[in-house]
C-alpha cells in the first residue's frame, strides 16, 4: 500500500523538505504539500523589500517551479491537526489525510501580554507584512517635514530588528526623507546573547546610519500613538515594527504531541520525530533537541539544512529504518544593516568579525546559493544583483 506523506509549510523547512522526499521516495509515497502562500519566500531577504518593495520579484519562488509533477499541492490554511485520526483540516472544511506527517509551518510573532502590542504594531513573518512596512514608512515620511519628521519605532534587536532598522535607514538615505529610527531592546545588548565583538560591529554601524538605539528597559504597554518603556519613558511613533519574539501558530496548539507549555512549539528529538511516531517537525515551529541545554535555532541556516536530514528521516521511517539524529552546526553569522553587512565566524575565513564589501558579497552570496539549491542557477543570476 502506498503511503501518504504530508508536507505542511512552504518556508525553508517545507520547501527543502520537499526537494529532500521527492529525491529519496520515488515512487515509494505519495507527496501531498500544503501552505497557505503558493511561493516560497527568502524570508532571511525580505527586509530588502522595506527600502525596495521590487526585491519582492527576486525572493519569492513559485511552489512549481519547486516542486516535481507528481507531488500535489494545495494551496489552503491549516487550522489543525488530529494526530488520532492523522488528519490535517483546512480553513475551508476539507480535510487531507496523511501516513506520515512533516511540521514545518513557521511561527507567529510573540507580544509576551503587552498590553496593545498586537493592536498597533506591525510584525515580520510574512511577505505582506514586509510590504505593510514600506507602506507605512512611506507614508508617514510623505506626511512629515525637516522641522517635524516621522519616527519610526523597531521593538526587538535580535537578527529582525537589527535588519529592519538597517532597511529604514537606507530608505531615508535612499530618498532624503524626514524620518527618526529608534531601535528598542529589553535586553543590555543588541543581538542578545551573542559575541560582544559582534554586537560591537553592529553597534557602530547602526549609530553610523543615525539609528537611535536604547536598551536595558523593556517595552510595557503601546497605544495608538505611544510606546511607554520601563517605568517612565514615553516614545511617541508614526510607525511601530514588533520583532520582539516567536511563538507556535495556532493551528499546532491543539495537536496531541508534547510541546512548549509557554509557546506552543513542537518538542522533536534530533532525529525531528515528535512524541507521535507519525508526526515530524522542523523549522521555526519546532524545538529540536540538540547536544547541551539548548535547541536548535530558529533560523533560515538551520532550517535548510534540517530539510535534507527530516525527508531522509520520513523516508526511514517508512522503510521500518534506524533514524539518524541531527545535529545543527553554525556556519557563522551574515547580517545586514542596509547595503552594509557584518559578518562573523564564517566557516573558512580567518578573520572573526568584519564588515565591507567581502561580508555585503558573502550576503548577497548566501541568498544566491540557496535560491540556486531550491530553483536552479537562472533564478540565482537574476536575482544577484538585487540581493
């Protein structure tokens, strides 16, 4: 009897896994994948699209130019998961059964309870999104003046944050526009809990490109036209970015495996197999277990290459095969700030810490490398000298 293999997601994990089953199955199962965009974004891009909404063009892939004919995709929102009857519903009351199961449907953004956070502020995961924000800032630079400008606040400087303020600065240096950026950050540092070298690098070029940064106090309520951090500062916004966090999406909160009590993220052993034997995750919406305290992390660089290793993994599973435990080893560390990048501890590369144009190249570099892997080396050329 032929298996069904369901495919939830269509980001790095969903769009790599894809490729990885299609590979590896042959005629063994067949592929069903479903997401709610019919494309693929290169979501570790899609800030670009804040200073030149055009990029959109570049990083986003087709799911069928992705995709072999034989596997089937549908185009539809999960609303759940019922692991007992191996059943994934859609938001237009269909259901599409499955043998095996790949989560690999992302995250939402955290708002941690701050009282009109969710209200107010714009958020990151999702190309609309990204587009909302150049719209927004556009719109508010249109409105203002030298005497009195716009401000736009970004609340979170992890990798999101650090970009997106990058991103709106080239904006106003791009067009001379009226515009403050203040970067907000609960945490003592920007890029918390990284290298202090780092953190340092991206420091100075973000004060460089005139960004406001504060931290050291978080963020505690937000109005329509207020952010209140700590106990009494005030920082009036024209423009409010939320990168502060993630969280499980609601469609994977009611499914019967064991996941974060806190934010509803999957729990997977290294090998990506939940507590359900049918039932694998990857991505952001999974905590897979990796060597020491902590789980691999929620990024574009893990998720790849976790896609490779899950299909392989379903594939075993089906075959009454051992399962291979993974283990995430970092690359190193590109982040942009505009059309600047600082880059650290890069695999095969001396230096630890450095920026120009070698880290802006290696950049541009990693995004070419993987829209080549998931759509051919045309996409990959076309797409360079816009990254």
């Amino acid at each position: 009897m032929t298996e069904n293999v369901v495919v939830l997601g269509s980001g790095y994990a969903g769009a790599g896994a894809i490729q990885s089953l299609e590979a590896e199955l042959g005629r063994e199962a067949d592929i069903t994948w479903i997401s709610d965009v019919d494309y693929h974004l290169v979501l570790h891009e899609a800030h670009r699209c804040i200073s030149d909404p055009s990029v959109k063009e570049q990083i986003t892939v087709p799911v069928e130019d992705i995709k072999s004919p034989a596997t089937r995709f549908i185009h539809g929102e999960v609303v759940g998961v019922d692991c007992a009857d191996r059943t994934v519903s859609l938001a237009d009351g269909s259901t599409v059964s499955y043998d095996y199961l790949l989560v690999g449907i992302g995250s939402r953004t955290a708002f941690f309870g701050i009282e009109g956070l969710r209200e107010h502020a714009l958020t990151l995961k999702s190309l609309d999104d990204v587009l909302d924000v150049h719209e927004a800032v556009r719109d508010a630079a249109r409105e203002a003046s030298r005497d009195d400008p716009a401000r736009v606040v970004v609340g979170g400087a992890g990798l999101s944050g650090i970009q997106t303020a990058g991103e709106v600065a080239e904006f106003r240096d791009e067009r001379r526009a009226p515009l403050e950026i203040h970067l907000v950050e609960g945490l003592d540092e920007i890029f918390p809990g990284n290298d202090p070298e780092l953190q340092g690098a991206l420091r100075k070029r973000l004060e460089a490109r005139d960004v406001n940064i504060m931290t050291g106090e978080f963020v505690g309520e937000v109005d329509a036209d207020r952010v209140y951090v700590g106990d009494d500062r005030e920082l009036e916004y024209d423009v409010l970015v939320w990168t502060g966090g993630i969280t499980g999406r609601d469609c994977v909160t009611g499914m019967d495996v064991r996941k974060d009590e806190r934010n509803h993220r999957l729990n997977a052993e290294a090998t990506f197999r939940t507590s359900d034997e049918r039932v694998f995750a990857i991505g952001d919406c999974a905590l897979i277990d990796q060597p020491g305290d902590q789980p691999a992390p929620p990024t574009a660089q893990a998720a790849w290459d976790a896609a490779e290793h899950a299909g392989k993994n379903i594939v075993r599973a089906i075959r009454g095969q051992p399962l291979e435990r993974w283990t995430h080893k970092d690359k190193g560390t590109v982040i942009s700030v505009g059309e600047d990048a600082v880059a650290h501890d890069v695999l095969m590369i001396p230096i630890s810490t450095f920026g120009g144009p070698v880290a802006h190249l290696l950049k541009k570099g990693i995004a070419a490398r993987w829209l080549a892997d998931v759509d051919g080396v045309d996409r990959a050329i076309r797409a360079w000298p816009q990254m």
